[in-house]
C-alpha cells in the first residue's frame, strides 16, 4: 500500500509547541512541508497503461483497460447520442 497524506501528518502535543508571554501561538508554521514530488504517484490506470505498451502482443487479452469517461467529455453531445458514444469507447 502507498502511504496517503493523512498518514503521513504528525500530531504534536501542545507541550512541544513554545508559547510566548501574551500565551499566543507563534506565527510560525508547527509543520514541515512534503516535497511536491511526493504527493503526485501514477495511479492504477497509469501503471496498467504502461506495462501493456511495454510488454505488447504478450499483454493478456482479458485484462481491458478502458478510458475515464467524465461529463465534459460528452458536454456539447445531446443526450440521445451519449450512450451510444459510451458503448463506442468501451474496449471489446
């Protein structure tokens, strides 16, 4: 499993955080910031992708890997002809 942000985000008792005089918190950030190449990772979708054009005629024909179909693809469509464009789309 990869680990999720929440996972990764520590909680600090109020103990560890100094205080000033007035009792106010510092302005200054408690946390420290994750890199940004961290939080991006191929998604399922990728990897399938990419191990079916590395491996080519071997890749087993059972395993189908459809396209993600979303509402704004089909935004200027009428709605009579959305489901048939699905049906055009799907991997067979």
């Amino acid at each position: 499993m990869r680990p999720s942000l929440p996972r990764l985000v520590r909680v600090l008792p109020r103990s560890a955080i100094p205080v000033r005089e007035h009792g106010h918190l510092p302005p200054a950030r408690v946390y420290e910031e994750l890199p940004k190449g961290s939080s991006r990772q191929p998604s399922l979708l990728e990897i399938l992708l990419k191990e079916k054009e590395a491996a080519g005629a071997n890749y087993p024909p059972n395993v189908r890997i459809e396209p993600v179909v979303s509402k704004k693809t089909f935004a200027g469509v009428k709605r009579e002809f959305v489901a048939p464009l699905k049906a055009v789309l799907r991997e067979r």
